[in-house]
C-alpha cells in the first residue's frame, strides 16, 4: 500500500519550520539593527535576540533532529534545556 503524500509547499513541517528560521534570523537581525540607532532600547533588543535564539533552537531540535517522535523524557528534557538555559540568560544580560 502506498502512502498518501501531502503536497504543497506549506503543508510539509520542515518547510513551514524553514520558514519560520528564516523569519526569526530577520527579526533577530532587524532588533540588532534597532540597537545601533536608539541605545534606550539595548536590553529590549538583547532579550528579543535571546529569546529568538531559543524558539530557533527549539525549532531546529523538535523538526530537524526529530525530538517530536523521541521518549516523552527526552522530549521533555529538551524543552526544560531550552526554557531554563533562556531564563539563565535573560537574567545574566538582561
């Protein structure tokens, strides 16, 4: 038996996860680009930068390294690593 293939180029999660790595890297470089030009807002933009690192991290563990279909342990092991080596940041640069 064969197995029915989605087609389209939205409806495949690597390429909508392409997409959103994408978005993100231009968002994260638009809010460095914020920086230079008003220095009032650093600590916005480096939590901004941060936290974006971090969803694309967990973009990039949960589609591409296929942590979706890992042990519920693992799985959750990632997203607490994720989360608390945010948060740690955050308070360290923010």
């Amino acid at each position: 038996m064969t197995e029915a293939r989605e087609t389209g180029f939205l409806r495949q999660g690597t390429n909508i996860a392409w997409l959103l790595l994408v978005g993100s890297t231009l968002f994260g470089w638009w809010l460095g680009h914020v920086v230079h030009s008003a220095d009032e807002y650093v600590r916005i933009a480096t939590a901004g930068v941060l936290v974006t690192a971090f969803v694309k991290t967990w973009i990039v563990g949960f589609q591409f390294m296929e942590l979706r279909h890992a042990p519920w342990w693992l799985r959750h092991a990632f997203h607490a690593w994720v989360l608390v080596m945010c948060v740690v940041l955050l308070i360290l640069c923010v």
